[in-house]
C-alpha cells in the first residue's frame, strides 16, 4: 500500500505519543535486527526507531537499507527518530491499517 499524505498524517498523528522501540547503535544494521523489526511491525503495524549518537550510520542509510530490504514504509524522519508502518500479515492485527485504507 503505498501511503496518501491523508494517510500519512493520520499515522503522524497516532505516533506522536509512542516512544521508540528499536535503536540503531554501533553495531550498525544487520538481518537479524532486520527480522525483528519486521516481526515487531507485524504485531503493531506502527512504531519508532531511534538512531544513536554512537551509530556508524546516517539517518539517511537507515530509511534506505528499511526500504530497500522490506515492505516497510517510512512515514516521517524527525532527527534521529524514523516513524514506520507496514501492514501486518496476520489479518486479526490490522486494526490500524484498515483505518488508513479508509482514509
């Protein structure tokens, strides 16, 4: 699904109050930490990463390497904090990806 401005406000809207999940630290990004976004995003279809101070990596390569290797969309780069979304597989979970497909 590829996401609306509508739609991508709306996602803004609803990750203002999380607080980041997942870092990025010096170890840098690697399949696995890959994989367990993806399961983390397939349980909540919305989260935030924060990108450490002490990373090897940009913000810029972080978006890049997620975009390239999934089906995870980035919402918003706020600094160094990525909003993702991606639909869950399981259909029981998709509460919040239907209301975007409604928007």
């Amino acid at each position: 699904m590829e996401l609306r401005g509508k739609q991508k406000r709306f996602l803004r809207a609803q990750a203002h109050s999380l607080r980041p999940m997942f870092s990025v630290g010096k170890e840098g990004l690697t399949e696995n930490w890959l994989n367990q976004l993806s399961g983390a995003l397939d349980k909540r279809e919305l989260i935030k990463v924060n990108i450490l101070q002490n990373a090897d990596v940009t913000t810029k390569q972080v978006q890049q390497f997620i975009e390239d290797n999934t089906n995870i969309q980035v919402v918003q780069v706020i600094g160094h904090v990525l909003v993702l979304f991606m639909v869950s597989h399981d259909e029981s979970m998709r509460r919040l990806s239907e209301t975007v497909s409604a928007i």
